[in-house]
C-alpha cells in the first residue's frame, strides 16, 4: 500500500484576481497566474466564470496554510486542466 503525505502549502499573495485571456479566466495571486500541478496555467472558460469567482474565492478565503482537502473547486478543475 502506498500512502501519499498531504501537501500543506503556506498563504503567500495578498490579492486574488479574475484575468480574462482571450475566451478564457485564469485566477490570480498578486497578479501571477495560479498552475497546475503539471505547470499549464489554470484557465476556466469565459461561459464558466461563475465558476473562476468560486475558484478565486477559495484562495481569497484561504488561511495561513493551505491542504488541498480546504480548496474541492480547485482540485475539480486542476484535475480537469491536466
């Protein structure tokens, strides 16, 4: 059996953002693009931007430190990015 330890990530930005590119959103941490795990920048299509404020929002409310587990929006759409 092989367990995987949970990564725990410390709050570094002050500011989370919405930036439109092109048809598409990606959320940002004092104005950087957030990445998925693979390093493609995270991008939620324009008809879904309901779903980039949701995204946003997570990381807004995000404390001192950070486990995936606190953040489900933005595990759905990394896992869907990939």
């Amino acid at each position: 059996m092989h367990l995987e330890a949970e990564v725990t990530m410390r709050r570094f930005w002050k500011t989370v953002g919405l930036d439109q590119r092109g048809d598409s959103y990606a959320v940002t941490l004092d104005g950087r693009a957030i990445k998925s795990p693979s390093g493609n920048t995270l991008l939620v299509p324009a008809k879904k931007r309901l779903l980039a404020a949701t995204i946003a929002t997570e990381w807004d409310n995000a404390e001192t430190l950070l486990k995936p587990h606190t953040m489900p929006m933005v595990g759905i759409i990394g896992g869907f990015s990939e």
